[in-house]
C-alpha cells in the first residue's frame, strides 16, 4: 500500500514546497522490483528534477533473466532553451501552444542532433518489466513510463549509436538525438545508426505494445480483475475556450485547454487530499461522470459545437475500497488534436487488457481483451484516434491523481482525481498525515 501523503502532486496531495522549506517523502514500497523514477510534480519542473530508484529483487530471489553484467539508467528528456518555468507560465497565460522543446537529451547529453533526419538501431536488446522476454531492436517509451532492458553486447566491438526520437504528435520536436555504445577494445570505424521507426510509423509503435506481455507466472503471477464492479468511459480530448474580444493565441482567439470526459481540471487551492480528510468543503466534487455527456462521432473530423468548450471543474470520482475498476480511454480528434495520450493513474499499477483504433465498442471490442498475461503498468499509451482499456482494483485508500502525461496536456486540464474510501481495518485505511505537513 502506498502513502497518498507522498505521492506528490501539487494540490491534489500537497501543497507546493515553497522556495527554501523543505518536506519529506515517506516512500513505502511493497511489491515494486525494477526501475523507477521519482519526479517533481509541480508545473513542469520535473523537467530538471528527476532521479531513478532501482528495486533489486527481493533476496533469495532473481531477475527473471540473466543476471546483467553492469546497469545503469538512462534517461530520455526534452531541452529547452530558456527557463522552462517561464515558458510554461507564458503559454497558459497567453492560451495558445507551448513552445516546443529545443532538443532532446539522453542522460542530459543533446548528443548528435539530427533535424528531420533518417536514422537507423542494432538489433541487441530484451525488453522486460517483469514482462515475458521479447526481443526487439527499438522500443516505445511514453513520458511517466519506466522500462528496463537488457542489452546483449554481441555485436563486432566497435562503436555503435542508441538513438531516441519522438513518435508524431500534433506539434511536436522532430528531432533525433544520439548517444553512442562503445565496446573495449581498438577500432576506428565510424560509428552506425541504428533503424529507428519513422515518426509516423504508427504500426511499429502498436506491434511493441502488443508485444509485452505479463510473465503469469507462479513466481511472478498476476491478478487482473476478471468481472468489473464499476466500468468508466472517459473521452480524452483538446478543447478551446472563449476569450473576450477572442484575445487568446488558442485557435481563432481562444484559450487551449483539454479535458477528461469533457471536464478540463482545475488546480485548487489546496490539495483534495488535505480537504478529504479534514472534511474541509469547497475544494472538489464527487461528480466525475462515468462516461461522456456527449457521444458524436469522437474520432471523426466534425464536431457539435458543444464538445469544443469544456466544462471547468475539480471533480473527483469517489469509489468504495476494493472496487473492481475498468477504465477504457477513449481518444478525440476534437481540434484536430488526436494523439498517443500517454495516461498515468497513481497509487495502482493497472492492467492493459486491451487497445484499438476507432471508437470503442462496448460489445465487440471487450471479447478481444487480454486477461491472460496483460501487461502491469502506471502509464499506457492511448493510441492516437483509438481507444485503451485498463482494469485494476481500488485497494489502495487515499487520494489518486489521473492525468496525461504530456506536460502541455496536463497543464491544460487533462487530469482528473479518484478518492479510495478506506476498507474496514487500520491496514486497509489511509495512513494519518505525517507531523510536517507541507502549508499551503
Ligand atoms: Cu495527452
């Protein structure tokens, strides 16, 4: 069980820490083994603070592969120029896009920058979480995910390129950024690139998806919810918002803003987390719709003009511990806006059972679920102009933030919050505050 006084983000479970104070997290972990991350969750600050923690299998217990020579982590990034801080304050204050970021980095390092280039990876990798082995020469990471691989250093020695780029978004950097692999040894020839899938090869991405899958095993078994106690239908969507005089830099004078089931999240001014406990009124509702209030053609290229302004509200969506949840994510094209939504719950790990183009049908589409060896994960990649279905259980008391895991999306109000009542015991209950509660 994890402690929702840790968890992090702002005003959903604590208020910011302001410049010079500082506060304490109280990380509990339990059944995690592998990489992880840990990330500011303010604004978008988690740009520069970010760090990895690595779970070593419990002892007495291995990996389940070869025991790796070396590791190490690395990370994917977005550069800007210029203070991130900044440019994000501006964009929301102006409503139009945010600028792009300047570069990408691996491990902080811009590399090789190649511009709209073609680029070329070496078939030698394994991915897993604890994931049956899948071999593979190139993989899909989404912002917020973590995934550990194994590298099989079998190549002539030489020196070789690892090479990341982003996978098409509406608007997006389309940059290539290099680091390179080298092997002991003497050699002078030049450095090759690896295939990279092309941007818009949407293909590989889902082929890599599909591929992980759950080891199920004894030693590593799974327990995704067979029958569903509570089903949600949630619309993941770009919206606008009228601006006086139509003085914003959003499309035709308005504000950008996104939403979840039509409601774009508001920030507020303390953290739900705080106001549920204490039973302190006006800071969030119970109301978060469990399907969309409008159902129109999501992935087609008209829309009722209803769906382009967002209802504003911090509303959360309130379930009894232990609830047997599925949740399927439904991408919009709502301002030509579609894409790969990379949607991040915290405080679970939820099983991806299934995912497809189009528009979600609830009586075919569940037939194909995979509730054999589904993936667990924090963060799955909506496809862009389809649908992601997720199952977990509510056994984890507290209060959960759900949001997209692209900044700018988040930034604009795809976001929403689930409050897990408590179950009957202490152990199944949420922990008290810790003494040091960050002020608000
Ligand atoms: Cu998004």
């Amino acid at each position: 069980m994890e402690n929702p006084w840790s968890d992090g983000p702002e005003y959903v479970t604590q208020c910011p820490i302001k410049p010079g104070a500082n506060f304490t997290y109280d990380i509990i972990l339990s059944t995690e083994e592998g990489t992880l991350w840990w990330h500011a969750h303010s604004d978008w600050s988690r740009a520069t603070v970010h760090g990895a923690i690595i779970v070593y299998p419990k002892n007495g217990t291995n990996y389940p592969f070869t025991q790796p020579d070396d590791q190490f982590p690395i990370f994917l990034a977005s550069w800007f120029k210029g203070d991130v801080m900044e440019i994000v304050e501006t964009a929301l204050d102006d409503g139009g896009e945010f600028n792009i970021s300047d570069a990408f980095t691996i491990n902080g390092q811009t590399g090789n920058v190649l511009h709209g280039g073609k680029s070329h990876l070496h078939p030698c990798g394994n991915g897993w979480g604890l994931y049956q082995a899948l071999e593979t020469d190139y993989i899909l990471i989404s912002p917020g995910q973590t995934m550990d691989v194994l590298i099989k250093a079998n190549q002539t020695p030489n020196h070789y390129y690892m090479a990341a780029r982003a996978l098409e978004g509406v608007v997006y950097n389309n940059s290539t950024t290099t680091a390179l692999v080298k092997y002991s040894g003497n050699y002078n020839a030049a450095p090759s690139f690896p295939d990279l899938p092309y941007y818009n090869d949407t293909d590989a991405a889902e082929s890599f998806v599909d591929g992980i899958r759950s080891l199920a095993s004894e030693e590593h078994p799974i327990d995704v919810p067979q029958t569903v106690d509570t089903h949600m239908y949630i619309t993941v969507s770009m919206n606008a918002i009228p601006c006086i005089n139509n003085s914003c830099d959003g499309p035709n004078g308005s504000r950008l803003a996104a939403s979840l089931n039509n409601i774009s999240f508001q920030t507020p001014s303390m953290d739900i987390l705080q106001a549920y406990y204490k039973q302190i009124g006006g800071v969030f509702t119970t109301d978060f719709p469990d399907e969309p209030p409008y159902y129109y053609n999501f992935t087609g290229s008209d829309f009722p003009d209803n769906v382009l302004i967002p209802t504003l509200g911090t509303r959360v969506r309130v379930v009894e511990y232990n609830t047997s949840m599925e949740m399927v994510f439904q991408g919009t094209n709502v301002l030509d806006g579609a894409e790969n939504h990379p949607m991040h719950l915290h405080g679970f790990s939820f099983y991806f059972v299934g995912s497809g183009y189009g528009i979600f049908n609830n009586e075919t589409d569940p037939k194909s679920y995979n509730l054999v060896d589904p993936p667990e994960v924090n963060t799955i990649g909506v496809p862009k102009n389809g649908w992601a279905a997720v199952r977990f259980r509510a056994d984890n008391p507290g209060v959960w933030f759900m949001h997209c895991h692209l900044d700018r999306h988040s930034s604009w109000g795809m976001d929403m919050a689930f409050i897990v009542k408590n179950g009957t015991t202490n152990s199944t209950s949420i922990l008290p505050p810790p003494r040091n509660l960050n002020p608000c």
